[in-house]
C-alpha cells in the first residue's frame, strides 16, 4: 500500500501534467493569464478587431469598379479613392502627389496587403503621422461610396437664378403667370378669341346689363 507521501508525489505529478497539456494546447492558457477574446469572425477583441476591419477594406476597395477582381490586389486609383472616403488624403498633409510616389516604390502597378502595409508605412514615416492612425482611420471608412460635392455656394446661386421665372424675357416671359405657374398651350402658342370681342378692346366683361 502506498504511503502518504507518495500518494502526494503522484497527485502533484499529475497536476503538473494536466498544467503543461494546457500550456501546449492553449498557448496562453496560462494561470494567472487572460486570453484575448473571440468572436463569430474570428477577430480578437484585444486589437484584433481594428486589424480585420482593414483587411476587409482592403478587399472592399481592391474590387471597387473592377468585377473580376478577387480582392487580394489593389490599384492606385482604388486606394487613392479609399484614403479619399476615410479622409487621409486631405490636399495639405497627404495628396495624390504623395500616394503616387510612394506606391510606384513597391514596383508593382497593383499591391497585396502586406505590400500595400509597406507602402503605408513608408509613406506616413515620410509625413511624420501615426501609420496607426492613418490604418485606424481607413479601416472605420465604411464600404466604399459614390461621393461628389453637394450643391451649394456659387452652384446654388446659379440654379436659383436660372429657375427664377420672374426674370425671363421675350417668348419665355409669356409661359408663366404672375405667381410663376405655367400657363400651358397658352404660352406656348397663340389661341383663337372667340369671346366676340374686337382684337385690343379694353373693357372687356365691364358691361352690366340695365
């Protein structure tokens, strides 16, 4: 029969195996150790998660206007028109000068992630920005989206003043009425009289009966 003591030896052997079958397995399952979290996507909510949203930027973006591409390159133009959404390219700090540059130094007319991740890097190293802040920035722009300018400033004034019936002239002035609402066929062409009066008469419907 065993002794106390070796009863002991064998429960702290077998406690040290179960610890180190967790270690192998686990990685960082560790005691005293707190594993990064997991959800449905399989990114990592300890900083993960910024890191998956711009990979699938970056395949967003690599297919934009063009539909035979799997997502796994992407053009210049693609990218300019991504820092453009997520508003890295601003003109002043960072422009198309810059990113055109840049990106012909990876010596390739279309880049994969990690090529594309050099390329940024470099570039913002050159503008002395956070290449963190510029990924952080890119990665939370959304898909990718028809944009262009608003109507308004000179563009506005214009079209106010091109739909300002009151201002028209010759032929145009006789298609609206006074409040500016459109008189239809009688704008457009001369009817016939038929009241019974003589062309120019001005007491038109002023006669009472006695």
């Amino acid at each position: 029969m065993a002794s106390t003591d070796e009863k002991k030896d064998e429960t702290k052997k077998l406690t040290n195996d179960v610890a180190n079958l967790k270690v192998s397995e686990g990685g960082n399952d560790r005691p005293g150790s707190i594993s990064p979290s997991v959800n449905n996507t399989g990114a990592t909510t300890d900083g993960g998660a910024n890191k998956s949203s711009f990979v699938t930027s970056f395949k967003a973006f690599s297919k934009f206007g063009d539909t035979k591409s799997d997502g796994k390159l992407i053009t210049l133009s693609q990218s300019d028109k991504w820092m453009k959404q997520a508003k890295v390219i601003d003109g002043k700090t960072i422009t198309t000068t810059d990113t055109g540059i840049y990106f012909k130094k990876q010596k390739s007319m279309k880049l994969n992630i990690e090529q594309y991740k050099a390329f940024l890097d470099e570039l913002c190293k050159s503008k002395k920005v956070e290449a963190a802040d510029i990924k952080n920035k890119m990665a939370n722009c959304g898909p990718p989206g028809l944009t262009g300018p608003s109507v308004g400033g000179k563009a506005a004034s214009a079209v106010d003043r091109l739909t300002d019936v009151s201002k028209y002239t010759g032929s145009h002035k006789q298609r609206f009425d006074e409040s500016g609402k459109g008189r239809g066929m009688a704008g457009r062409k001369d009817l016939p009289d038929n009241s019974g009066y003589v062309q120019g008469y001005q007491n038109k419907d002023t006669y009472k009966a006695p």
